[in-house]
C-alpha cells in the first residue's frame, strides 16, 4: 500500500463508532422486513393481472380523445386547455396561497411578541428596581402561555379540516381556502418567530430598556429589525408550502386547480388529470424558485 492508502486506512479503522446508530439502523431494517413480510399489505395483488390492465388502460387514455382521434395535436390542445381552463385554475390558487401567507405573516409577527418570553415579561430584559407584585408577573407569564398555546392549537389542526370547517360557513369560496391556510400557517410562523425573538441577543432591546423605552419601543425599533430577515426566510418557507396546499384543497369544493382536478378524475378524463398535476407541480417548482432567490436576498442582506 502506498502511504496515502495507509492513512486512508488507518482513518477508517479509527472512525468514530456508535452502538446507537448501528442498532438503530438494524431494529429499522428488522421492521421494515416484518412489515413486508408478516402483514397483510397485498403484495401480491399490488402487481395482479387486473392492476396491469389498468394500468396499460391509464396509459392509453391519458392522451385527451382529441388527440387520439387525430383531430388536433398536443400542443394545441394543451394550449386550449389552459386558455379555457388552466390559467384561470393556476391564477386562484396563486391568489389564494398569497393572501394565505400574507394573513398569516402580519398575524404572526404582531403575535409572535406577546408569545415571546423575554418580551413578555413584567421587566423585559432588565430587572427593575423593586420586584414586580405577583399579579404582575402572573399576568405576563399568561400572556406569552396563553399566546403559545394558541400556535399550538391551530396548527395542530390540518389544513383540510380548517376547510371543512369554514365550508359550512362560508361555502366553496376561495376565501374557505385563504383562511384555512392562514390559520395553520399563523401557528406555524408564530411559534418560529417567537423562538427567533427569544434567541436575539440582549444588547439592543437591553439598551433601548435601559435608555427608558416601553416594550412596544422596544418590539417595533429594537427586535422586528433585528429579526426581520428570518421571519421573512420562514415567510418565504411556508409561502411554498401555503401554494402546494392550496391545490390540494381545491379537492374540497374550492374552485382551485384542485378543484378541477376532481372533475377531470370524476369523469375519467385521466389527460386533464394528468395535465393538472404537472401545471401543479410547475407552479410548486417556480415557486420554489422565487422563495430560494428570495431566501439568498435576504441573507446576503443581513
């Protein structure tokens, strides 16, 4: 061996080892072979004779009948699909994920400072001078308790039901869709921004207290610029995910790309089912692309 291959060696034999992991990964793979194996999940049936069928039978139907009678081509009637159909389905579903995020974004800052520890306190960030009265603190320590355990009950609730929930109140409106998502979405980024306000350091909002600013001095002039730049990197971030949901919920009865995607499956036209799922997943990639150019703006910003 040559001396390079020998510290290769010699590096892989001293490697750090881990019970932990070696144990981990062989009790997942034992579960994953007692999953295939010892329970019923139809592995057989998964690749009969009848699914084959049906699959050569999507295959051959997932051409629109226009095309397969020759009477026009794809391209066209992909074009005429989305003049009819397509950009109006995209349009309000971008429409509905924005005012979504938009919601839950102004929400969730406003919020994210009563729900924030070190804000909401009875003497933020110094300590004052006499001990504040136990009401006080009580009072304070509600605040943030209670705020918190608001994100965490509105985000425990899925999107979808919130849907459910305003459809019988509201209808299959687009606005059925906007306030399920920014509900869900308001506990999401609340609870992340307020993590980022506690975890600011202490030297400006300590300065602005000492100097005598009141806590909402010190919020809107000493903490929102400080963590401004990460609330929009989490904004962006579920802005993504506010645009894949809102197709889905489309499912639920509001008019979205969703929505036709339904009908398309209801009447077995597999060609529009499968053009929707790609217009979907073009408009989650561009969106993508829009949150990471965003995300490395604002980075090199701060």
């Amino acid at each position: 061996m040559s001396e390079r291959e020998l510290i290769i060696h010699d590096l892989h034999r001293r490697r750090p080892r881990s019970r932990l992991v070696r144990w981990s990964g062989l009790t997942l793979a034992l579960l994953g072979v007692y999953a295939w194996v010892a329970t019923d999940i139809g592995r057989a049936e998964f690749f009969s004779a009848r699914h084959m069928k049906n699959v050569s039978r999507f295959l051959d139907e997932v051409r629109p009948a226009e095309v397969r009678d020759g009477t026009t081509t794809l391209l066209s009637w992909a074009g005429d699909y989305l003049a009819t159909r397509g950009f109006e389905a995209a349009a309000m579903t971008l429409a509905i994920s924005i005012t979504a995020i938009l919601i839950a974004g102004f929400l969730a800052a406003f919020f994210s400072l009563l729900a924030a520890r070190t804000l909401s306190s009875s003497e933020p960030w110094l300590p004052s001078t006499r001990r504040p009265s136990a009401a006080r603190r009580a009072a304070w320590w509600s605040v943030s308790s209670v705020t918190r355990l608001g994100f965490v009950f509105v985000r425990a609730i899925p999107e979808y039901v919130w849907a459910f929930l305003f459809f019988v109140i509201l209808g299959p409106t687009p606005w059925t869709a906007v306030l399920a998502l920014a509900i869900h979405n308001f506990g999401v980024l609340g609870r992340l921004d307020a993590e980022t306000i506690e975890n600011i350091p202490r030297a400006v909002p300590a300065a602005l207290r000492g100097a005598g600013g009141t806590r909402w001095q010190i919020g809107a002039l000493g903490i929102l610029p400080t963590v401004l730049p990460r609330f929009l990197l989490y904004f962006f971030y579920r802005w993504e995910t506010c645009l894949r949901e809102a197709t889905v919920l489309g499912l639920a009865g509001i008019v979205s790309l969703g929505y036709w995607l339904k009908e398309a499956r209801a009447h077995n036209h597999y060609g529009e089912m499968l053009f929707l799922v790609m217009l979907g997943a073009a408009m989650v990639i561009a969106g993508d692309i829009i949150s990471a150019v965003g995300r490395r703006i604002i980075r090199r910003a701060a």
